[in-house]
C-alpha cells in the first residue's frame, strides 16, 4: 500500500516539473486581439500615429495656405498703393530738383513784405509735410509688400514640409493596414444627404485644443472628452439614436481615453452576426455622416463593415477577422482626436 502511494506521489511530482518546465520554456505568446473591437495593440498604437498625423499635416497645410492666400492680397494691395503714389513721389523729386535749398531761400528773401514772407515759410512747411506723408506711405507700402512676399514664400515651404509629413503618414497607414491583410482601395460610404453637424470648439489658430477624460460617459460608466460627447450628441441630434457605448477600459485604442465610441447599426444591443437590411442602411448613413463632418467635428478615423477611413487617405480596406465586433460589421467605430 506504501508502495503504491509512493508511485502515485512521484508521477504527481513528475507532472508538476514537467508543467512547470513548460511554462519556463515556452516563448511569450504575442498580446490578443482586443474581442471587443479586432486588431492588436500594435495595429491600433500605429493606425491612431498615422491617422493623427494625417489630420496634423492636413490642419497644418491648411491653415498655411489660408496665411499665403492672406499675404498675397497684402502683396497686391500694397503694390497698388505704391504704384497710385508713384505719380505724387515723381512730382515731389522734380520739385525737389528744380527748387533746391538755395532756391528756396531766395524765394523767401525776395518776399516783399513780412506778411508774405510768413505766408511763404506756412506754404513750403504745408508742402514739405504733404511731401513727407506721401513719401512715408509710398515707402511703407514698398516695405509691406517686401515683407509679405517673404512670408509667402516661408508659407510655401511649410506646405511643402506638411505635404511630405502627409505622404509618410499614409505610408505608415498603407503599411499597418497591409500587416493585417488591409490597405487596399475600397468604395467607401458617401450620403449626400447627411446633415451637418455643428463645429467643435477649436483654437483660435484652427488646431485642435488638446482635452482630458472628465466628463461623465452618457452611455455607460467611464468618461469622455468634450469634442467626444460633442460628436455623439451630434449624431443623436441628426437622427442616429441606436444603442452606443463608449468608454471602456483598454490598454491602447481611444476607448480607454474617452476619445472612441462603438454605434451598433441595431436598435437596441451589439448583434453577434453581421447587419444587414435596415441596421446595414444605418450602419452606412452613420459611417457616411462622420466622414462628412469629419472636419467639423475632430474625426480621427471611421471603421465599418471591413473599411476604415481616415483623414488623409480616404476608405481603405480594413481586414477584421473574427466575430462581427472585430470585423466592425455590427457598430461603426469612431475615433476622435
């Protein structure tokens, strides 16, 4: 009975080393796909760089072109001043030339009376001061012009530097994308019926203020950023009122930030399978909505039914594998910068 006993408790010795061998041994497994949304940590970390270094290049290039479009009209309003001068400052420099200071000095001294003579100094210190005003302007108008050229052509190199920000941040896309399967061309959803929203609040340079997770999560427990609950209660006031959830806590993706809500395309829970009929057709309008007012309202990217959209490259295929949460054919995922 000793005996028996005895090779029992070896061979549970024996499996406790062996399992514990293996969990020394055995490599790190690669971190899961989040079930709730699809994709890795590392897809998600390189589609929010990419995707928010496209909105900060485009905002940007933007802003620097509305600057050079500015200076340019400075440029030609400037010039037109100056050439509508350039008759008034030719006539001062030939007045100059033919009166000259001994000139002018004999014509005071030949003034026949003192009341003339004074009336003389009024008139020559009159003109000298018409003189000055229009030469100061002439010269000022030359210099503005100067000066806003110079600036145009420091905008123009910072469009070309943001131009070049934007084509690597599409590339980085391209390349996070294609790691999964994705990247490709894909049709979108366009509705050109979809309302639009009113603006989030921007910074008076038209970038975007940066904002923390504080205000409480309308639709569940957690918090949201004010340009987030300001694009979901636009959305409910457009008509897309369908059961949503927003925060969550996860170790990367916007969720976990207040910044990204999940709208399922059905009334009333996330389904297990994919939309189709009616909760298609909203899942569409929704995903068309956003992009649409992507501007207004601080869009960092869009995914739906297999695609995702982001500033900078439009829709591009979206390869979610799985369940139809991580294949993102139940919900439109929003993602806020």
């Amino acid at each position: 009975m000793a005996a028996v006993t005895l090779r029992r408790l070896s061979a549970v010795l024996a499996l406790v080393v062996a399992v514990s061998m293996l969990l020394v041994t055995s490599p790190a497994r690669p971190a899961l796909a989040d079930p709730n949304e699809g994709g890795s940590k590392t897809l998600r970390d390189a589609l929010e760089s990419a995707a928010k270094g496209q909105a900060d290049a485009i905002q940007k290039l933007k802003a620097s072109k509305q600057r050079q479009t500015a200076l340019q009209q400075t440029v030609q309003q400037s010039q037109a001043s100056a050439k509508a001068l350039e008759a008034e400052v030719a006539v001062i420099a030939g007045r100059s030339y033919r009166l000259g200071r001994t000139s002018t000095m004999t014509m005071l001294l030949d003034a026949r009376s003192p009341d003339v003579f004074l009336e003389r100094v009024q008139n020559l210190d009159v003109l000298a001061q018409l003189d000055g005003q229009i030469l100061t302007r002439y010269r000022d108008d030359l210099a503005r012009a100067q000066q806003a050229k110079l600036a145009v052509e420091k905008e123009i190199k910072e469009q070309e530097k943001q131009v070049k920000a934007l084509t690597k941040k599409k590339k980085e896309a391209e390349l996070a994308l294609g790691s999964v399967g994705g990247g490709g061309a894909a049709g979108g959803f366009v509705n050109v019926n979809s309302p639009l929203a009113k603006p989030a609040q921007r910074n008076s340079d038209g970038s975007w203020p940066n904002e923390s997770c504080v205000i409480d999560d309308p639709t569940g427990s957690g918090c949201l950023t004010a340009r987030t609950l300001h694009a979901y209660k636009e959305a409910r006031a457009d008509g897309f009122t369908r059961y949503t959830k927003c925060y969550r806590s996860q170790s990367s993706g916007e969720h976990g930030k207040g910044q990204a809500c999940d709208f399922s395309s059905n009334a009333t829970t996330f389904k297990t399978s994919a939309a189709t009929g009616g909760d298609r057709t909203y899942g569409n309008n929704l995903a068309a909505y956003f992009v649409k007012n992507a501007d207004r309202l601080g869009v960092m990217y869009v995914i739906w039914f297999r695609e995702i959209w982001m500033p900078g490259t439009g829709w591009k295929s979206y390869s979610g594998s799985g369940s139809a949460s991580a294949a993102h054919t139940n919900h439109v995922h929003l993602s806020m910068l």
